[in-house]
C-alpha cells in the first residue's frame, strides 16, 4: 500500500487500484498527512530545532498533532518519527 499526501488530496495506491480523496476530511493520525506535515514543518522552519545525536540527527517540532521528535540515522535513513502527546509512533523498517 502506498499512501501520498501533497497538502490537500490523500492518494492510495495498491496492487495497480488507486483512488484520491480530499485530504481535509480525514484522522490527523493519518501517516500519510503526519508525514507529509513534519517534512513541511522541517523544509519551511528557517529555526529548525536540529541536533546531532550519538548514530544521527534528532528533529523536534510542532504539527497539528502535537509536538514531533524525528530520529534521523547517520546514513540518511529514517528511525522513528514520535509525536508523544497524541501517544503516536512511526518506526521505519530499514
């Protein structure tokens, strides 16, 4: 399944069938929507909230969710995206 957001329509995708909806009607918990605002969030923030961590970066900021903590690891990939007031994780399979 493959699920994209561009800010306004939420697109899926999956075994050749895809279907796009208006992205406004949808959970904020939605992956794609809470990904799609964290990199908004980090690519606009002219003071972004970036530290070096031991194994890679750690950015931390605020989406409509609530406050995020985005691990980065030392070879460009993702760890884990937190958002902890709205108890949500996304760990990333490597």
């Amino acid at each position: 399944l493959v699920m994209e957001y561009d800010g306004k329509t939420l697109s899926f995708s999956f075994a050749g069938f895809s279907y796009k909806v208006d992205g406004s009607n949808f959970e904020r918990k939605n992956p794609a929507i809470v990904i799609y605002e964290v990199f908004d969030y980090i690519n606009s923030d002219s003071q972004l909230n970036a530290r070096k961590i031991d194994g890679g970066f750690k950015y931390e900021g605020k989406i409509s969710l609530g406050d995020f903590v985005l691990i980065q690891n030392e070879d460009n990939s993702f760890d884990s995206l937190t958002v902890k007031s709205a108890d949500y994780k996304i760990q990333f399979i490597n």
